[in-house]
C-alpha cells in the first residue's frame, strides 16, 4: 500500500526565523508551534532555571491578552495549549479545531513574542514553581533521575536540573526575566511550526508579520561535557522502595550510529518483550516498573535503566539489572530480538504519527535541532538498514562504558545495596 507524500514546507526568513509546515490532507485539526533553540544547558550558573520560569511566565498573559483570556480562547474551542522545558531547547504549542487556527496561532504567537512578565505575575509563579521544586526533591522516581544526570555530566550545564535550583529560583527578578526573554527568544533561535488543515504560504505571513522585525540575534555557545567517572550517588529518603537508575553517557541526537542506539534500547528495556521486563518483573517479579531509555543532545547523549522495588530487595535488583546488562553485552541481540525491536520502534514511531501535534512536534524537532525534517520513509530506511552488528557494536560503545548509578531509598535499602 503507497503511503501519501509528505506536504512538508520550509522557509527562512531574512532575519534568521524559521517556518516549517506540514498540510494534512483530510485534517479538521491546525497545530502550531514555537520552538526556541535555547534550555537549561544555556543558562549561566545564576540563571539556573530561567527558561523553565520563563516557560511559565508566558502564559501568564500579553498586553492584548490576560493569562484568564488566554485560557478561555483555546478552551472555549476544546483545544490545548501548553509548553516544556528540556535541556536545549523550550517549545510552546496549540493543537485546535481547524476553524479555530487563525485565532489559537495569534494567541501562540503573541504569547512568545509579547509577554507581559508583570512583576505581580513573577512572584505568585515563583511560589508555583518552588512547590513544583519541592515535589521533584521529594519524589523518588524524580530525584534519582535528578542525581544520575548530575553526577552523568558532573560539573557541565546538562547536569543541572531543568528546573533550577530554589536559590536561583528566588534571585530572579522580574528585569532579569525580561531580559533573558529579550536576549534569547530572537529569530537566529526560533522555529515556527504547524501541521494539520494549514497553509504554508498562511503561515508565513503571520510569522513575519508577528517575529519579522526582530533583529537575528546569536545561538548560545556551548562546551562539550568532560569524561564521565564510573561513581554511585545515594539519597536517603523515607519511603517504602528503593530506587535505582544507571546511566551511561550516550550518542548525540545526530550521530549516524542513533538508529541502532534505538534498536538496542528497545532490546533492552523499552518494551514488555525487553530484556530487562523480563528478566526484572516476569522472571524474578523484582519490580513494577522496569525501563530503559535515551537522549541526545548536540554534544553528548545519556541512556539509562530504572527500576524500583522493596527496600529490602534493594540489593537484588542492583544484581539483577547489572547482570541483564552484562549478559546482552556478552553475547549479543539475536536476529529475533533485531527484528522484533527494529518491528516494535517502527510501529511506535508510525503510531506516533496519527495526530497532528505529533506531526507538527516532528517537524519543529527537526529543524531546530538538525536543521532539516528527515522524511518517514527514509527514517524508516535507515531504521531497516541497521544490522545485527550495529546494534551490537553500539551496544558496547555506550553500555560497554563507565556507568553512574543512582540510589534513592530508606537508609536500610542504601544499606542493602552496599552503598
């Protein structure tokens, strides 16, 4: 069966913005996006948690729009809009009913480009974001996930928590929000986004007229991570389980060996055929949530596993995690477990695809972070063309390598786990 063509568009503007679209033949929905180049690993030191408070602050309302009004327009129409924060990059959306495209792209637009940062706004969103802080630093699955990254890439920018740090959190006033705001979100760092029922030439338009007499601005600078030091970093906290996240230093999110990175991690532990969901729940009933993961970034990568069981079990699982790794490293995938991974990754990512928010974050991804949207068909390509030697030799090249593990957990299960 032949799949329709992609209706993908690009356009550059004179001032360095970005405009990618994709027109969905047959959708009644219009997403849009604004992605800026710019995240946590950007931020100096004091400005630790910035884009993530300014992430926030956008939505609290424009000069033509009050953060209730900007609510009650997209809501009024069953839409949604919403924004995250990650290490290089902060993206604002809307996914709405086509008949509602003009008005959710305006509010979009003017949201990133005018916000009203009115110093009343910045203080009540401080007392937000403290408590969002105070429940990442109290949940375990967070917290051991917050200290792999920060001893993963100790001492560099990737490390620190996306959402800052409540000393820096409370320096910040509303001048320095604003001029984060205007030294940062300019065009050479923004890319506007829309797939669905959309119109390229449209949404050009409205981009220029809203972002085209911005001057270009510059990208942040940014310096590689050192070698990562083979450690364990433990935090007690009063809770029933332990914890335990190992990581590895990955591939960056352009590297050609990134498709059988993926295959290998859906070996391991991205799904219930996995290796580790096996090993650590079916066979042993070690724990109810096991998983493996990835992330790439310019410079560098991180891959993880994660699992969680009774304190007094704590011991167990770290064995059982690093004897499934040792063992898949030892001897292989095996050409099954290629073809059910490589089957799995690509039915998910085709499933992933349905929508046009998907659609639309597919194509921002694309261009803000390579500079150009790889069509499905050649992904898929690549996908298929990655052999059993690939994955294997990735396997060892990332999981092969000095790990950090992370522990979080009672006092008897660090106990227990030889911390």
């Amino acid at each position: 069966m032949e799949h329709p063509r992609e209706v993908i568009n690009t356009t550059a503007l004179g001032n360095g913005l970005r405009v990618v679209t994709e027109a969905i033949p047959g959708s009644r929905t219009a997403a849009f996006g604004v992605w800026v180049a710019v995240g946590s690993r950007d931020e100096a030191p004091a400005q630790s948690g910035a884009s993530h408070f300014l992430e926030h602050l956008l939505f609290k309302g424009t000069d033509t729009w009050s953060a209730r009004e900007v609510a009650e327009i997209i809501d009024g129409v069953g839409g949604d809009m919403n924004a995250f924060t990650s290490r290089e990059h902060t993206a604002f959306y809307a996914r709405v009913p086509d008949t509602a495209a003009e008005l959710a792209s305006d509010v979009l637009f003017d949201v990133v480009r005018s916000p009203a940062l009115r110093p009343a706004d910045v203080d009540a969103e401080l007392l937000v974001i403290g408590e969002e802080l105070t429940a990442a630093v109290t949940t375990p699955d967070d917290l051991v996930f917050m200290s792999l990254y920060d001893e993963l890439f100790a001492g560099h920018a990737l490390g620190r928590e996306v959402l800052g740090e409540p000393a820096t959190i409370n320096a910040m006033t509303p001048a320095d929000i604003a001029d984060f705001h205007g030294g940062w979100y300019l065009p050479s760092n923004l890319v506007v986004a829309a797939a669905g029922q959309v119109v390229h030439e449209e949404v050009v338009e409205k981009a220029t007229a809203v972002f085209g007499d911005l001057p270009r601005g510059h990208h942040p600078k940014r310096t590689s991570p050192e070698v990562v030091r083979q450690t364990t970093v433990a935090n007690e906290l009063p809770v029933e389980q332990a914890h335990i996240a190992i990581g590895w230093r990955g591939l960056p999110h352009g590297h050609e060996d990134r498709h059988a990175l993926a295959i290998a991690n859906q070996v391991l532990g991205a799904s219930p055929s996995s290796r580790l969901f096996q090993a650590i729940r079916e066979q042993r009933a070690l724990a109810y949530t096991v998983f493996s993961t990835t992330s790439g970034y310019a410079d560098a990568g991180s891959a993880s596993v994660y699992a969680a069981t009774a304190a007094p079990r704590a011991k167990d699982l770290r064995v059982a995690l690093d004897e499934a790794i040792a063992e898949l490293l030892e001897g292989g995938v095996t050409s099954q477990e290629l073809d059910r991974a490589r089957s799995g990754f690509e039915g998910s990512i085709v499933l992933g695809l349905e929508d046009s928010g998907s659609r639309m974050s597919r194509i921002a991804n694309g261009i803000a972070l390579r500079d150009t949207v790889m069509p499905i068909d050649e992904f898929l390509d690549r996908l298929n063309a990655v052999t059993i030697d690939d994955v294997n030799r990735v396997l060892n090249q990332v999981y092969g390598q000095p790990s950090v593990t992370s522990i979080v957990g009672p006092a008897s299960a660090l106990v227990a786990a030889g911390v």
